[in-house]
C-alpha cells in the first residue's frame, strides 16, 4: 500500500500503512488519516469528495451510517465514509473508504488515468 501510494501519487508522500484480512469475498476497505496543508471544512470536504467521478460519500452521523465491504461488493462506486476531524493533529481528517476490488482495483484505475489524460491531451 505504501510503495503503490508513492508509485501512483508522489514518492515524497509520507505515509505510514496496516493491511488487515477481514474474511469476505471481495472489496477492500481502509481507514484513512490524512493531513492538509491549510484548514478545509469538513463540508468542503464532503463537496469535493462528492464532486470526484466514481466517488460517494456515504457518511450519515448515525448507527450504521457507513459502507461496509460487503455493501460495495459488485458496485464500481468508491465510497467515503465516517469523515471526521483528527482532533490530535491540526489540518487533518480521518475517514473510512470502501470499493470491491474487482470492480474498483489497479487494471480499472489505470485505465481511467489513461483516458483522462487523453481526454485532457496531456499525453
């Protein structure tokens, strides 16, 4: 997960990473600490999140208010959950992400990345 994040993104991303085996078929799910250079709302948070092609914030402040992995199973959505202020860090969020990998996994992004830059002609 680290060296994919780096490869992808930016090898200059810090990032530190548990991988946990939870027993369903597919999907993956990750809880994500992330750290922003300057404030941002969580609503523009939401916004943004919600505005990415692909994305849902599924994030209601409620019991069961959340995607589990066997929600996403066989849906192409990445789903944004539990979205909260790190109240130990200044600038950051936490949050729960959920896809089913064989929908949403490494062969799917890459070919979105590339037609996005094609489509964008920065290729």
């Amino acid at each position: 997960m680290v060296n994919e994040t780096k490869k992808i993104l930016d090898d200059r991303i810090e990032l530190t990473a548990t991988c946990v085996r939870i027993p369903v078929l597919v999907s993956h799910a990750e809880s994500v600490n992330i750290e922003f250079e300057k404030p941002l709302s969580l609503e523009k948070i939401h916004s943004l999140l919600n505005s990415a092609e692909g994305c849902e914030v599924y994030d209601k402040r409620e019991d069961g208010g959340y995607i589990t992995p066997l929600e996403a199973e066989g849906k192409n959505e990445t789903y944004i959950s539990r979205i909260r202020e790190d109240k130990t860090k200044k600038n950051t969020i936490n949050m729960w992400i959920v896809s089913d990998n064989l929908r949403k996994g490494a062969a799917t992004n890459t070919v979105q990345i590339a037609e996005y830059l094609i489509n964008n002609n920065l290729v």
